[in-house]
C-alpha cells in the first residue's frame, strides 16, 4: 500500500526532531509542514528540490488532496506535525480520509511540548510520595470537553495536570481547580513557546494565574503546568524513589540493610 509519513517536528527547537524524522525529512520528496508552528530552520533540512507546502491556511479536504495528488504520482511525502502527531495532532481525520484512497501512514513520534515545557523548569512531573499521575488535557472553550473529562473533575485527583491550548482560559482554569479543592497557593508553571528562542517562563499559583499571564502578555502557544510537582522549593524537601534506596532490592542490584 501507498504511504505518507507522519513526523513530530517537536516542540520548536530544531535540534529536538528525532534523528529517524530528520533522515526522512532530508530525503522526502514533498513535505507539508504547519508553517505557524514548525520552525523554519528545520524545514529548511528538506532537500533543495523538494516540494516545500505550507499548511496553516489550508483546510483539510485541501491538505488531503494535496497529499493524494503527489501520493499517487509517486512522490515520498512528509507530514511535518509539530510536538507529537499524537497530542492535539488532528492527524486521526487526515488518516481516515487517505484510507479512501488506499493511502497508509507510518508515525515518527515527536517530543510533545508537555515534556519541552517540564525540561525549561527543570521539573520532575511525577515525584514520588507526591504524585505519581500526569494528565494531558485542555480547559473547555470553543472545543467541547466530554462531560467526564471536565477539567474539575480531572483535577479530583490531584495530580500533575498539563494544559494544552488553554491560554486564554486561565479564569476557568483556576475556577475549576479551587472547585476540585486545590490550593490557591498551588504552583503553576506557564511556559511560552518552549525550547524556541524567545521561551517566557512564568511561574505563579492557581489563584494568581489569570493575572500572571495578563501582565506577561501571554495568551497563546503556552503550555500550563500545575500541581505541587511544580513546586520551586521541591528540591529542599524529602521525596525519595523506590529505585535508588539503598536498602529497596529489584532485579539489578540486592538492597543492603539499614545497619549494614
């Protein structure tokens, strides 16, 4: 069968695109990036004859015929997606519309920016003795949330939670996290376009988060992290793995006793 690749660019940092995505990129025939989120300088990895297509004004019938097209003229073409493809990716109905064509797909997983975004703060998301659970969401607007994945109910678990494309939702984001008895004081970390150049940290809690991003003008391609994992004084306190006790014993090394 026929198919196209489906890579993750990553998170905007060119250098983090997995050496398999960035071999296929530099011998694809066409590649398909979103122009409004995949950087430049890794595009410019394409071959200098490759068909170079812009994706951000198109709509999906457009993109899908695009890739039909060169498909069936016998073309190798790459989907550049940014982060990972599967993370908000819309990759589901671009696939289920080239299977009407008999066109198949292999992914090249990318670093989500949910882990760009962890790495510019330096932060564990799953401490133990704390939290053991991430959850990867978005705080309902214009895209409904199904009833059982509101974010309050989400947050009952209090856990780690990340939030993709939930920038202009901070009101409801805090609103929802207090109703799910959560702190005010409960750290958030607000990191902008991580890994590119201009990256903006912010850290803040829950009840001063609408506020935090109004005065750093920050209102889209920002990833919103929060939980006690994001806690800036972590490091002072005594949270301790399983792994590296010397007394715990697993399959590569015998735990020693406490008096030994």
């Amino acid at each position: 069968m026929k198919k196209i690749w489906i890579i993750g660019a990553g998170p905007g940092d060119p250098e983090l695109i997995t050496v398999k995505g960035l071999k296929l990129l530099q011998q694809a025939d066409v590649v398909m990036y979103t122009d409004s989120l995949v950087s430049e300088t890794l595009v410019a990895e394409a071959r200098a004859d490759a068909e170079v297509i812009r994706t951000a004004g198109m709509h999906l019938q457009e993109m899908v015929d695009c890739i039909v097209e060169r498909v069936n003229a016998g073309k190798t073409v790459v989907r550049l997606h940014t982060g990972d493809p599967a993370m908000y990716g819309a990759t589901m109905e671009q696939v289920a519309l080239l299977k009407n064509h008999n066109i198949g797909y292999d992914v090249v997983p990318g670093v989500s920016s949910v882990f760009a975004a962890a790495a510019a703060v330096g932060a564990e998301l799953t401490v133990p003795d704390l939290t053991q659970t991430l959850i990867l969401t978005r705080a309902e607007g214009r895209t409904p949330v199904p009833e059982r994945e509101k974010l309050q109910a989400l947050a009952s678990h209090h856990c780690t939670i990340a939030m993709f494309l939930s920038a202009t939702l901070t009101k409801k984001i805090t609103k929802e996290l207090q109703a799910a008895g959560w702190s005010d004081d409960t750290p958030v970390a607000v990191i902008q376009r991580a890994s590119w150049p201009d990256q903006k940290i912010v850290r803040t809690t829950i009840a001063e988060l609408d506020e935090a991003m109004r005065a750093n003008g920050i209102r889209k391609h920002a990833m919103i992290l929060a939980g006690w994992a994001l806690d800036p004084t972590i490091h002072e306190k005594d949270y301790r793995s399983k792994l590296y006790d010397a007394t715990f014993t697993h399959g590569f090394r015998k735990g020693v006793k406490v008096d030994d």
